[in-house]
C-alpha cells in the first residue's frame, strides 16, 4: 500500500486529508503538535477506512523534530509516497504591537517547518514508484496580504514561492504544488464574533465558507494529476474572483 505523511493532522482540515487519503487506499502518517487526544482520534477515523494509520508528535518547526517524524514513518511503512505539509499557526496581532519572536515563530512553523520536513522526506520520495508528491497548503492571503496577521500571510505568500523552486529543483522525479484555501471552517476560524464571520462570508460569491473536505479534494487532485507541478489550486468560493 502507499503511503502519505500528512502534518498536522489531529484536526481540521489536515485531518480531512488524512481522512480522504485514507478512503483513497493509502496508508497515514499523522503528525500533531500538543494535542495528542485529537490525534488518538484522528487515528482511528483513518483505521475507519481500513488503512493503517501512525500518529506521531513533531514540531515541524524544529528540524530535528521533523526529520524523526519522516523517519518513523518510513519504519512504520517501508518508505512515503507522497507529503502534504498542512501543518501551521496564525495569529492576529498588529505590527505595531507583534514581537519578532512572535513573528520568527510563526515563520518557523509554515515556513521553515515545509523546508524541514520536505528536506527530511526528499530521499524516500524520490525512491518512490507512486508518483511522488509534495502539497503545501497555503492560504488566499498569500495572495491578498492582510490587516493584523502580517506573519501569517507573509508565510503564505513564501510558501508559494518555495513550492515553485522546489518543483523546479525536484523535478521530473516528485512534483511539488500547493493548496491556498479561503475561509475553511476550522478551530482556526472558530474565534470570529459573529459580525466578523458575516463580514467575512459576504465576500464569498459561493455565500458561506468551505469544509476541510473540499480542501481535501484539491489535495487529492493535485496528489493524483501527473502533469502538474509547481501550480497553486486556489479553493476559495471565488472570494479572488471579487
Ligand atoms: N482554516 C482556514 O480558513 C485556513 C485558510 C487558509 C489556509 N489554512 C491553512 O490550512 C492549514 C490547516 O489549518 P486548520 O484551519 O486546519 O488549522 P487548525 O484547525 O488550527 O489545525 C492545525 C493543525 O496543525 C497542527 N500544528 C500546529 N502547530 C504545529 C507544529 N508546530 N508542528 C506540527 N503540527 C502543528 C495542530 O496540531 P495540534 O492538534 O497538536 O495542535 C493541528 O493538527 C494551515 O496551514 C493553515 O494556515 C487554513
């Protein structure tokens, strides 16, 4: 069976990647960072489909961290065909008031931590006969910038930037593409006031935000389109189109 390692994966919607992988016939290894409840949980949604999954905590920030984390899961499943780095933190402070090691940390994790564990995982990929992929999950505000989480979306947009060299470094053996999700309905997003929710969804001409299963679908897409690489799916109920 192939076999996916999917960070942060104990909840939203990289838990609905490892899920749909899961459907799809691959064999998981989930990451998680503190919450190891959720990912005790996660596991047994994956074994739900009758894959085998592996849960393994990892600071994808910290390299050391994340090379263990590839290791264990090419112990547990003979090697990894495919990596989708979900894993990342946002948080809304303004410039004014956002210290540089809050800025740094939220680099460490959505930027340093996909160098990390693409870096860590490049070898078993490159040895693999699935097609190999990597998809990092980015987000609009690569694209748009925004107010009060400057870190994060300045995370994003590298993000993207790193997706196109590492596509062009690794090719023609593993294709490297990202996901930038809008609104996903997550923990992430679950702090809104309602008037801040509502302000959000009027921007979205599909007039509610997504589900982490539809990130999922885009996931799979790209893991399953054999002539893309260095692309970036945008799933966002046309929020750009506006
Ligand atoms: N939700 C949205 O609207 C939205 C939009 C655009 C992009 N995104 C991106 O989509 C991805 C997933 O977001 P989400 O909404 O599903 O987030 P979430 O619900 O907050 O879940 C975050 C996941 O990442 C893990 N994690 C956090 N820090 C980590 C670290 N240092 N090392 C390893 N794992 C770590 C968490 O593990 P624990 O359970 O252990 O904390 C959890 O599994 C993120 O990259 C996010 O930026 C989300």
């Amino acid at each position: 069976m192939p076999a996916a390692l999917i960070t942060g994966s104990s909840r939203g919607i990289g838990r609905a990647i490892a899920h749909r992988f899961a459907h799809d016939g691959y064999d998981i290894v989930l990451n998680y960072h503190t919450n190891e409840t959720a990912a005790e949980a996660a596991v047994k949604l994956v074994e739900s489909t009758g894959s085998t999954a592996i849960a393994v905590g990892a600071d994808v920030g910290d390299p050391a961290a994340a090379a263990h984390l590839v290791e264990r899961g090419v112990e547990a499943f003979g090697g990894l065909d495919h990596v989708v780095n979900n894993a990342g933190i946002d948080q809304h402070v303004y410039t004014e008031s956002l210290s540089p090691e809050d800025f740094d940390r939220v680099m460490d994790v959505n930027v340093n931590g996909v160098f990390n564990v693409t870096k860590a995982a490049l070898s078993t990929l490159e040895a693999s006969e699935d097609d190999p992929s990597v998809t990092n999950i980015s987000s609009i505000l690569a694209h748009t910038g925004a107010p009060i989480e400057c870190h994060y979306a300045a995370s994003k947009g590298a993000l993207l930037s790193l997706t196109r060299s590492h596509a062009a470094d690794f090719a023609p053996e593993v294709r490297v593409n990202a996901v930038a999700p809008g609104h996903i309905e997550t923990d992430m997003t679950a702090d809104r006031s309602p008037a801040e929710a509502e302000a959000a969804r009027a921007k979205i001409p599909m007039d509610r935000f997504g589900r982490p299963a539809e990130i999922a679908d885009a996931v799979a897409y790209l893991r399953d389109a054999t002539f893309v690489t260095g692309e970036t799916l945008n799933v966002n109920g046309g929020e750009l189109m506006g």
